[in-house]
C-alpha cells in the first residue's frame, strides 16, 4: 500500500549540506532535507502526506474534499493544488473573517481554485459535518482531510519518506545523528517514526513543538501516538510504542501560534544570509532557531552530523510583511 499514491511532487527532494552555517558551529556538521522543493504549488510538507490522501479519496470514488486551517495554511495551498491536478472540488476552511486583501498561502489557494470558507472566530475546532452535508447535498461525494492532513493516510508520505532518506544518506555515504522539525499536526513525526521502524533508520528524531495549546484536549504527543499505533497495525510492524516513543521538545513554542518573534526572524534571518535560503514565519522559523540554540548551547552531543527537515512555508511570509 506504501506504493500507492498520487504522484505530485518531484522526489527524492534535495539533500546537502549547510557549509557556511556549519562553520559557525564547529562542532557540527548540518545538512538540510529540503522539502521547501517538492514542486507543489512552491511546495511543503504536505506534498507527500497529500499524494496518499488525494489517491485514497480517488480510489474510493470521492469528486470533493474539505479541509481546514489558518488563513497562512500551507496544507490548504497544497490541498488546493492537489485537488486541481486531481480533479477534485476543494473546499477550506480557514479561520478569521474574510481579509480585504488575500496574500501568501491563502491567495495562493484562491488561485489554486478551492473554495474558501471563513470560520468567522479564530477557535481551532472546525464544523466539517455541516459543510460536508451541503456539499454533499448539491450530489457530491465529500472526501474529509483533517488538519495538517495527520491520520495514516498522510503519515504514510513520511514513512516513505524515510525510505527516500536512507537512499540518499548511503549514496552520500553519511550518517544523521540527529534530526529536527517542526511538529505541529503530529502526521510528519508519526510517519517518520513508523518509517525509521520500517527502514531501519538509526538516527534520534528532535521534533520542535510549534502550537503553544493543543487542539482539542489532546496533547501533541498522544496524537502523534495515536497515529503511529494505526501505523504499526496498518504496516504490521512488531515494535509496541508508548508516549516515550514519541516525545517532542517543547522548549519554543511559548509564543501562540503563528506569532512572530525575534527567535523566528532571527532563525530566519541567519540562514537567508548565510546559505540563501528561506524558512516561513510559523513553523520552520521556530524549529531553525530551537535547532540552533540546541547547538549553540550544547544540548545534543558535539561532533554529530544534524539534519534540518525544512518543511516549506515560503508564501507565509507573504502574509507576515507587515511583521519584518
Ligand atoms: C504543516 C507544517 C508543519 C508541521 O507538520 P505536521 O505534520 O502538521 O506536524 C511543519 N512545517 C510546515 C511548513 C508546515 O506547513
């Protein structure tokens, strides 16, 4: 099943190395795994959660989706933009009230053709059911993609992933002691963890919590949990998992979400000036700069090769101007 999917993007997504941010930390050589470039409509993350989602809504004859998000989300941009590539109808829900003028992410998805409706107040829980029943009821077949697109079914693009990884780390002939990301759905670590399983992927994961509260009651770690245990059923693998399995570093996200501080712009500042490359205000800004301050104070073992999964974001920025 880890074969079937949709392809859209361009993979094996580019792995290298950070030569010059490597010498401001000389105790650490970091490479970058650059999903910022799967080709999605400027790309992401969810590129690969969507290339299991958009085949299954396919395979089980759906013709619409919905999904939800902030107005800057980039799962709804990319959603948007599977959707058209697969001929499907894409409805987003997006919080906040109808903006004047749209930019970054949900301009994008504007131009990408999905149909957007604004929640109206900026609380997280979404009302799919009623949408889902007037779409339904126009003779639609409504296929519903949770936030960040975080079930098995989205996991699985980073379950593969992992596969994707471990090829390029044998051909570069390196070995990644450490590897960090933003997780904030809780579907990239779920589908990572399960992938390393699956592989045998030696290497420790450090995902960075980005949302400051939890959704719905649950704490990132028992979501993330709850996937890798559809996982482990799914992929029929042996290990059993507990919350230990799937800890996540909270030591950055005491900002609410999508708020920009000085730790973003100056994580976002460092690596634009030093490798030329852009990280997005809400979530790769705030994992770049826990990275960095874990290797500026020592926190992970010297002399380790790290890896930076950059999960995209760039059009967000779009949408912070005014807080450069
Ligand atoms: C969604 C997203 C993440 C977080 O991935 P989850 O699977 O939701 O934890 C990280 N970075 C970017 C840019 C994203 O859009």
């Amino acid at each position: 099943m880890i074969e079937n999917k949709y392809n859209l993007g361009f993979f094996p997504t580019p792995l290298h190395v950070l030569k010059n941010l490597s010498e401001q930390y000389p105790d650490y050589k970091i490479f970058i795994k650059r999903d910022d470039q799967t080709g999605l409509a400027s790309g992401g993350n969810k590129t690969r959660k969507l290339e299991y989602l958009i085949q299954k809504a396919l395979d089980d004859g759906y013709d619409a989706v919905i999904t939800a998000g902030a107005q800057q989300s980039n799962h709804c941009r990319q959603t948007a933009a599977a959707c058209a590539k697969a001929g499907l109808e894409c409805h987003l829900m997006v919080r906040g009230t109808k903006p004047k003028i749209y930019q970054g992410n949900l301009l994008l998805s504007h131009l990408l053709g999905a149909k957007i409706h604004f929640a109206g107040s900026a609380k997280k829980e979404v009302d799919y059911e009623s949408l889902k029943k007037t779409i339904d009821a126009q003779g639609k077949k409504t296929y519903i993609i949770p936030i960040g697109g975080s079930n098995i079914t989205g996991a699985l693009g980073f379950v593969w992933a992992i596969k994707e990884l471990k090829e390029q780390l044998n051909e570069m002939n390196i070995k990644i002691d450490y590897v960090f990301f933003a997780s904030s759905s809780g579907g990239t670590q779920a589908g990572l963890v399960l992938g390393m399983e699956l592989y045998g992927l030696e290497t420790e994961l450090i995902p960075i919590k980005i949302d400051k509260d939890d959704a719905i009651g649950m704490q990132l770690e028992e979501t993330v949990l709850d996937i890798v245990k559809d996982g482990v059923k799914l992929l029929g693998i042996k290990k059993e998992y507990t919350l230990a399995d799937v800890g996540v570093n909270k030591d950055y996200n005491q900002e609410e979400y999508g708020v920009l501080t000085d730790k973003e712009k100056y994580a976002i500042a460092i690596l634009a000036k030093s490798e030329g490359i852009l990280l997005d205000p809400v979530y790769t800004g705030r994992a770049f700069y826990g990275m960095l301050d874990c290797l500026k104070n020592k926190k992970i073992k010297p002399n380790s090769n790290i890896l930076f999964w950059h999960t995209g974001g760039l059009p967000a920025l779009f949408g912070y101007a005014d807080g450069f």
